[in-house]
C-alpha cells in the first residue's frame, strides 16, 4: 500500500478532555468495548469545545510495539474545564507540546500498515523521533466508522532530532 505521508508540524496547546478509559495490548484490542461504552453517554459532558472525537493512546515509557505490551486508550471529546464529570468518566490533560500531523483516509484495515509507513518510514528519515506523551486521531465529521471514504487527522508527538 502507498500512503501519502505528507504530514504538518504543529504545537497543540495545553487541551483537556473528558472520556472512558481502558488499558489493553495490541493483541488483547479492547477499542470497540471502550467507545460502545463511551458514545451513548457522551452528550452527558458539559462545557465541550467543538464536536470532535479523540482516540487518545497513552503508551508507556520506551513503548515497543510489542502485541502484548499494555497501554492506555481514551475515547474522550475536548472540554473548556474540568467542572463537572460525569459519573464513571475521568479528566485528562495533554500537555502542550509538538506533533506531526497526518491525514488518514480509508477503513480500519489500513490503519495498522498506515501507522506502521509512519513509524518505520516516515520518522527515522525526518529531522524528528518520537516523543513519549500522548498520541491521538482526531475524529471529525469527516470520520464514518468502517468506511473506505473516512477521514481522520492523526497527530503523533515528537521532538527535534538531538
């Protein structure tokens, strides 16, 4: 597969979000139980900026990839503040840093070859290397589940090359 690996560099400011979270590996993909807990409880958060979803994967320190190695996913939207959370949902705050951007077009079964261009291809010939905070896909209107024609932006953290 040919992906257009053709992302921008930008500074997401300090953002924070309200959603489920759930810790799981690559082999154990527990995403789908995550958002079908998420999605009909969503409209319970207040003071939500925008309508966009985030997949938000934090991974632990010198991740490898491994299909057992866990970490944590959040289904969450973006908020203004932290004054009111819902009931069996938590707050998380990224922190302001810089990201690459990339635009994903296509269905889930592209995602993982996608990612993969990116990590084996696209980072160790650019002036970056991953930075250990929070990685996200930003689910706009754009992003229909499952679908061939779906869209969605997906930001990883990085650092200049020392």
């Amino acid at each position: 597969m040919i992906f257009n690996l053709n992302p921008t560099i930008k500074t997401l400011p300090s953002t924070k979000f309200i959603g489920k979270k759930l810790s799981f590996s690559y082999s154990d993909y527990r995403v789908f139980e995550l958002w079908s807990s998420f999605m009909p409880r969503r409209n319970e958060i207040q003071n939500t900026i925008g309508s966009e979803l985030y997949n938000i994967q934090v991974n632990p320190e010198n991740f490898d990839f491994h299909p057992k190695t866990l970490f944590v996913k959040w289904a969450a939207v973006q908020v203004s503040s932290f004054d009111s959370v819902p009931n069996g949902m938590e707050s998380f705050e990224i922190e302001s840093g810089l990201y690459v951007v990339f635009q994903y077009k296509g269905n889930q079964e592209g995602a993982a070859a996608f990612f993969n261009s990116i990590y084996t291809e696209w980072l160790p010939n650019s002036d970056y290397e991953l930075e250990n905070r929070p990685q996200f896909e930003i689910l706009g209107e754009k992003y229909k589940n499952n679908d061939p024609n779906s869209e969605e932006e997906i930001w990883i953290p990085v650092k200049l090359k020392a």
